[in-house]
C-alpha cells in the first residue's frame, strides 16, 4: 500500500506513531447475531506527515464514507448554540438571501437549523434515504458526492458552504476540496467543522481512534489542508467545549495586476523626460546598475538606443551586454574615463542607489543625477 500523504501527497516513511490491534472496523452498521461469529476486528495504524503535519490513517475508507450518517440527535443546548453560531455567520458575510451549500447534509439537522438565518439553503448528500428525509422535511437537497476536481453541483456557483464533521471521512481530501471550489463564486466564504486533534492530545484521549475517521486534524493541519486547496483561513479556533475545530474560510482568488501596467507606462513616461532633458548631439544617459529589477526596467521601457551604456561594479559583469536590450555594461573606471560623453545618469541600483548618487555627484559634479525610485525619478 502507498504511504502517501492526504494532504501533502509526500511519501510517509517509517512507523506509525499509534498502533492498536483488534479494533472496531467501523463505527456503523454493526454485526447481527448471524455475523457475529465471523466479525473480526481491524488494526489502526496512525501515521503522521513530516511534512505538513497532518495525522491520519493510511487504511482504505470505510465503505459508507460518502454518507452522512449522525446518530446522534441535536440536545436543546447544542440547537440553541447552532441557532446563535449560525446566524452569526450569516450575518458577518452578509449572506442574507445568498445562495449556501452544506456538504454531506445528512438528514438535515444542521440545514435546518441555517435555513432560520436568512440564507437561500442548498445541500448535498451521497445517501438516497437521507435525501429523501432531507425531502420531507422541505429542504432542497440534491443527491450526490463530489468525486473529483471537475464535479458539478446543481444551481452552482454558491455564495458559501458548510461542512459539519464530514471532511476527516475523505480519502481524497485536496480533490474534494478541488472540486467544491470549481462550484463556488469568486471570494465565496465557508465553515469547515471537524474533531479537534488538539483537544486529544492534551487529554490524552486514547479512544478517540476510529476507522471511519481518516484524519485528526490540529488547528495548523487543518489550515495546512485549506491553504494548499485554495482557500484563505480568515479564522480557527475550537468550539463546543473544544471539541470541533470551527474555521471560517474565503475561495482565494487572483491577484490582481492590472495597475502594474498603469505604473509601468508612467515610469517609462519619466524616464522618457528625463532622457529628453539631459540628452544632447554630445552627450548621452546612462543608467547605473545592472541588477535584475534594472534590466527588466531597460526592457520594458524599451531602451535599448536610448541609454549610452550601463554602469555596474561588479567585474563579472563588465565587457558584456544586458540581456534582451544589449546595452554595453561597464565599468565605474570606464565610465570616469567617459564621462564627457554624459550628460545624467539614471541610477537604478535599488537599495545602493543613494550611495551611488552620492559618489557620482561627488566624483562628477556636472553630470546631473536621478535615482529611479517606485514612484518615479527624484532628481538628485
């Protein structure tokens, strides 16, 4: 069997940091009468990346994992939490009439709940029975799972989602992820609730080991898994008397770089005066500095023929020309045996360019100097 990690996908070596024998293979569908005698029981092997942390299992799932089965009914005083918890959400993202999707609805217990808030409900649910509560009970829940990145969800995208304790079933937890951001609007927020593995550790809760549970997540392998799957963690903390690990999440979206291109063309539009100003039939610019930010400048302000040469310190460097604009790069010496052939230099040496200014208006006093900072040129 593979070790690779849920998460992460890097190979996991070396032991299990748990190992328990005979252990229940499931927390469902427990033996009859009839089976009872052929029922064994499994071992649990617990493993923990190296990489990103995460604790898991490297079991296969159990068979029902699509399911959202909770058998446990809502106490008063968890309804009334929910109700609160709920609506806050709702009202902090301003989700009011907006469209919201529990993943893994079950029989909607927690649907239910966040219909009261405002939101326009969805959910989706792998269990035909459960849909059908779902049904009869007036919730709009669609029947399926999302199997892979490209997975389709009817009347997507959605303004957000929740997920109640059903990501640490996934086998496949970054392709789940994968898919249910395909299905939501650009900057969509979310509620990922699972076991708090942190609550464990300190607790020592030794029991707290099942098959159906392929991951324990801490509050830094949870934000791990969110994080490299395309979402922003806005917030986690554990909640319900620290027993779920609640985290608030946004669907990350581009950056945006339109306004590089704006910034560009003023800055080739200084440049531009500046050569215009120093430049005459005898003399020409020239540009100090050779470094990566200062050729990009040279190639995207389109200065091949317009700079004399550039001049940069460093030996290796010298004798040979910038890449893309071919300028000659040389030497301070060359360019003090040159200087008359200069009418500015345009210094362009990031954080040495005010010493580099200084030296030049030192040792060249009638060579006007101007230092390319990110807002423009300052004249020296």
């Amino acid at each position: 069997m593979s070790k690779l990690c849920r998460c992460c996908y890097r190979e996991i070596t070396g032991e299990p940091i748990l190992h328990y024998e005979n252990m229940p293979k499931a927390a469902q569908f427990f033996p009859t009468k009839e089976e009872v005698g052929r029922e064994k029981g499994v071992e649990l092997n617990l493993y923990q990346c190296p990489y990103c942390g995460l604790v898991q299992l490297l079991a296969p799932p159990v068979p029902y994992y699509k399911d959202v089965i909770r058998t446990a009914g809502l106490s008063t005083e968890l309804r009334k939490y929910r109700e609160a918890f709920f609506q806050d959400f709702v009202n902090d993202y301003h989700l009011q009439g907006k469209k919201i999707i529990e993943i893994g609805a079950g029989c909607g217990e927690f649907l239910s709940i966040m219909e009261t808030t405002g939101a326009d409900c969805y959910g989706l649910e792998h269990l035909e029975c459960s849909v059908e509560e779902c049904r009869k009970k007036g919730l709009r829940v669609y029947q399926g799972f999302i199997e892979g990145e490209t997975s389709e969800i009817e009347n997507a995208p959605y303004d957000a989602f929740f997920i109640m304790n059903f990501l640490e079933h996934i086998p496949n937890p970054s392709v789940f992820l994968a898919g249910l951001r395909n299905n939501l609007q650009d900057e969509a927020v979310g509620l990922v609730e699972v076991p708090n593995m942190d609550m464990v550790l300190e607790k020592l809760m030794f029991s707290e080991f099942i098959s159906d549970h392929l991951m324990y997540f801490t509050k830094q392998s949870l934000r791990s898994l969110l994080e490299i799957n395309g979402f922003e963690v806005l917030s986690c903390e554990s909640v319900w008397h620290d027993y779920v690990l609640s985290a608030v999440v946004r669907k990350r979206g581009n950056i945006v770089l339109d306004t590089f291109h704006m910034q560009l063309d003023k800055i080739t539009a200084e440049i531009q005066r500046f050569i215009n100003l120093h430049e005459t039939d005898r003399k020409k610019v020239a540009v100090w500095g050779a470094g990566h930010q200062a050729l990009a400048i040279l190639a995207l302000a389109k200065l091949k023929d317009k700079v004399a040469f550039v001049i940069d310190s460093a030996p290796f460097k010298q004798d040979r020309f910038t890449p893309g604009t071919h300028i000659p790069i040389v030497s301070p010496a060359y360019f003090g045996m040159h200087q008359e052939d200069v009418g500015a230099v345009l210094v362009m040496a990031a954080s040495y360019s005010d010493e580099v200014a200084r030296i030049i208006k030192t040792e060249y006093k009638s060579i006007a100097v101007g230092i390319l900072r990110e807002d423009g040129i300052e004249i020296q």
